[in-house]
C-alpha cells in the first residue's frame, strides 16, 4: 500500500463479513471509503445493511476480514470519536429536552462541539423546540434531533442508518445538503436507505448487499 | 454523565418516592404482623431495616440500563471515546444517589418506628452506606449480565439475593454488636473491604457485560 493512499483513504474493508450463528449475514464486503465520498448501501429488507453498518460501527465484532482505519489495522482506541453512528434507535433520552440531549451527546464525546446546540437544531429546522421534551416531538422531529448530532461532533466518517426515515421533503434535501457539506469538507458517510439518495449528487457511490 | 443521570431522575421525581414508600409500608407491617411488643422489635429492627432497605432497592435496579437499551442510548455509550467503564461507574453512582440516599435518609425514621436505641441508630445508618452502594454495584452487573433477555426482573432477584448475602451478614453484625454494646468496628471494616473491591472492579465488569449483551 503506498502511503499516498494511505493518506486519503479513511475506511478500507476487506472481506467483511459478520457471523451470526457461524452463518454470514451477508457475502464478504470489500470496498474503501475515501475522504469526500458517500456511500449508498442498497438491499432488500434482511440483507444485513443495518448489521454491516453496526460491525463498521464497532458495535458487533467482525466475523472474517480486515478493517483498515486511515491505512491502519483498525483500533477502536483510534477510531473512537471520529466514528458516528445513528442508528434506527436515535438514542435520545424522551425525558429530556432537544438541546439538553445534545449537550450530553457533545459531553460523551468529550471534544469542544463544532456549534451550539441551539443552533445546531436551528440548522435542521426545529427553531423554537429546543426546550421540549423529545417526547413530544413527532417521529421526524425527534428524527432531526439525532441527525442535529452530526453538525455538533466532530467526526470524519458518518455511519447512518436509514436517515431518510420519518423525514419529509424538506428534511430529506436538508439531509443530502448537510451529506454534502460534510463530503465537501473532507468528510465520508455510509448511509443505508431504500430510496436513491439525491443521485445528482456525484459523490454518491453504490454499495449493494445480496441476501 | 452523572448530571444527565440526576436530571433525568429529577424529570421523573414519583420514581423516586416509590422505593421510599415501599420500605415505610412493609415496615409498618411488621408490627402489625409480630404484635407491637417493644422487646421483640427492638431485637429484630435492625435486620429488619436492613432486609428493607436492600429489597427497596432491588425494586430500582431493574431499570437501571433498561431505558438506555430501548431507546439506543447504550450504543452512544459504548461507542462514545470515554472509557465505558467509567461512565457506567457515573450511571450507579447516580443510580445509588437516586433510590438509596432517600432510603437511608429516612432509615432512622424506620428504625424509630421500630423502637431501636437511638445510640445504635448510627452504626445502621453507617452500615447502610456501606452495603448499598454495595447492592448498587453488584446489581449494575448482574442488570447488565441479563440486559439482553426479556423479563430479567424475577431473574435479577434470584441472583442478586444470594450474592448480598455478605453484604446483609456483615451489616447486621455491626448493628446487633453494637445493640449489645460490644465493638462492631471489625463488620464495618469488612463491609467496608468488599465495597472497595466492587467499585473497582464492578463497572469493568458491567462494561465487559453490556458489550456483550449488544453483540447479538
């Protein structure tokens, strides 16, 4: 491997695949995620895209292959922090406001937040439900929340689990302008849907999992 | 982490109070049951605090991580770049704060109730202090062990029991010692041993168990 590769390449999968009951969920993955790339996962309900997500995560243990981190083996000791996650659950506490879940969300990951939580949430269009409880936010509402996470920490490679979720129209384009952004600014994202995400776009590559 | 634990407690006050006044009301059944004999109840207040106390707060355990694993708050955890041992040490200190500080701040009461020299009062309040955060930690792991199943309460009960059997052993000691006027510094200090050993080493485990529990 040269080290000019190296250097841009921020994810490299090799033979991926994960056991469940000594069976694989799905057939060894091998791709690499660049700096400024977005990753479509495409398949069918069941095809394991929600697992793939969760084993890149850290979540589940790999079953056979190599995970590369930044040309390295991968350590979650390095990689923590620089990997975010959001998954179907959004692991907001329903008890607590909008932005009091952000700030323990910026508190977790321990690094001065990229923005204020206000205006964070500001950004994905919940101006004035900062201080209600999640609880009452409706499903993309609470939604928005979760994805506000991604503007507050600082992380280069976002893995996101079905994003597009509960959003409407106008949440969905602000979900691509935000991939965008991030993409723009060196950034990287794995991001499952059923629906195309914005295919203009000519960062999107196309990762498909057979079942 | 420990001030999101004590504003989510503070969001949900009622929670508090019910371990509080479970350990009054089976208090007050004693009496009722055992006839209100002053003797008798003198001898047995101390055990019976005690037994209270602890099973009040085996009422609280159960919940401890299961909000955090329904609602996906466990995976930030564990994928956040602070240590997860440390955290889940935040979350049962919070947890110990939230149900067994009440409970041991109104232990006196109880113990009153029960007609307990007040001069051994004390020492059951000491060994309150030392053998809850005891349960506290012993159950986050055993919590933590059957987060995965469904139910787990009943479960957590019969595991747990045996296990603060030392804890329950040691404090009674120190209180019935000190009932009889002899020295229950020895107890204490064994209670006092174990306790340090749990907090070292009881939230490594709990992280070591909640990995496991979502790799599935």
């Amino acid at each position: 491997m040269t080290v000019q590769t190296a250097s841009v390449s921020l994810l490299e999968v090799h033979a991926l695949t994960f056991l469940r009951h000594d069976l694989p969920v799905f057939a060894p993955q091998s791709f690499s995620l660049c700096a400024g790339e977005l990753v479509w996962v495409e398949g069918a309900n069941g095809s394991g895209k929600t697992t793939l997500l969760r084993v890149l995560a850290g979540l589940l243990h790999v079953g056979t292959g190599t995970l590369y981190w930044r040309g390295k083996a991968l350590e979650r000791d390095d990689s923590a922090g620089e990997i975010l996650y959001i998954g179907h659950q959004l692991g907001l506490k329903a008890d607590l406001t909008a932005r009091e879940n952000l700030r323990v969300a910026a508190g977790l990951h321990g690094s001065r937040p990229a923005m204020e939580p206000s205006q964070a949430l500001r950004e994905l269009g919940l101006r004035g439900y900062e201080d209600e409880p999640v609880r009452r936010l409706s499903a993309g509402q609470k939604k928005r929340v979760a994805l506000a996470r991604l503007l507050l920490l600082p992380a280069a490679l976002w893995l996101l689990d079905e994003p597009y979720a509960n959003l409407d129209r106008v949440g969905t384009t602000l979900v691509n302008r935000i991939l965008g952004t991030h993409a723009a600014a060196g950034g990287a994202a794995l991001v499952t849907t059923h629906t195309a995400p914005d295919a203009d776009d000519g960062r999107w590559r196309r990762i498909r999992l057979g079942a | 982490m420990l001030r999101r634990e004590l504003l989510l407690a503070w969001r949900r006050r009622g929670d508090i109070a019910m371990p509080v006044l479970y350990a009054v009301l089976v208090t007050v059944l004693f009496p009722f049951a055992l006839g209100p004999e002053d003797t008798l109840l003198q001898r047995i207040a101390g055990g019976i605090v005690l037994v209270t106390v602890l099973l009040a707060m085996l009422l609280t355990l159960d919940a401890m991580f299961t909000s955090d694993i329904e609602d996906g708050s466990l995976e930030q955890l564990v994928l956040s770049p602070q240590p997860l041992a440390l955290l889940l040490g935040m979350k049962i200190l919070a947890h110990w704060l939230t149900s067994a500080l009440p409970l041991i701040v109104i232990a006196p009461l109880l113990a009153a109730m029960l007609h307990l020299p007040g001069p051994v009062i004390p020492v059951l309040l000491l060994a309150l202090l030392l053998a809850t955060p005891l349960l506290s930690l012993l159950g986050a792991i055993l919590v933590a062990l059957t987060a995965g199943t469904r139910r787990s309460g009943m479960l957590l009960a019969l595991m747990l029991l045996p296990l603060c059997m030392p804890a329950v052993i040691f404090a009674a000691g120190a209180v019935a010692a000190a009932q009889q006027g002899l020295p229950w510094l020895a107890p204490i200090s064994w209670l006092a041993a174990i306790l340090v050993l749990a907090i070292a080493f009881a939230p490594l485990a709990c992280a070591g168990a909640l990995r496991i529990a979502l790799d599935a």
